[in-house]
C-alpha cells in the first residue's frame, strides 16, 4: 500500500500496487455501507419505541434554543 514514510528529512513514498489499494478501499466501503444500513435500520426502530409526547417535547426544546 503507498503510504508516505519519513525517512530522516526526507518524504519517500513506499510503492503500492494501485489495483491493491483500489480493492481493499471498495471492500471497506462495502462493509461501511451495510453498517450504515443497519445502524439506521436499528436507529428507526428506536425511535418508534419512544413516546410522541416525549419526542414532541425535545422538539419544543430544540427550538427554543434556536
């Protein structure tokens, strides 16, 4: 992977295949996609567990801070 690498005062760049890099950087962004996914599919169904009274009252306060 090409990573900057300090040598003494002097930036050298460690040669990386950029097929590598290309493939592991789209595996992450997959795995970062369905976590996403399921942190707003978790993130939704909390919110139908609190009370609408609750909610609206966080509202009020939200905008009275505006």
């Amino acid at each position: 992977m090409g990573v900057p690498h300090f040598e003494g005062d002097i930036l050298t760049q460690i040669p990386a295949d950029a097929n590598t890099v290309i493939d592991q950087l789209s595996q992450q962004i997959g795995t970062l996609n369905k976590q996403i996914a399921i942190l707003n599919s978790q993130l939704a169904a909390a919110m139908k567990l609190i009370p609408q009274d609750v909610l609206d009252s966080l509202d009020k306060e939200n905008h009275a801070e505006d």
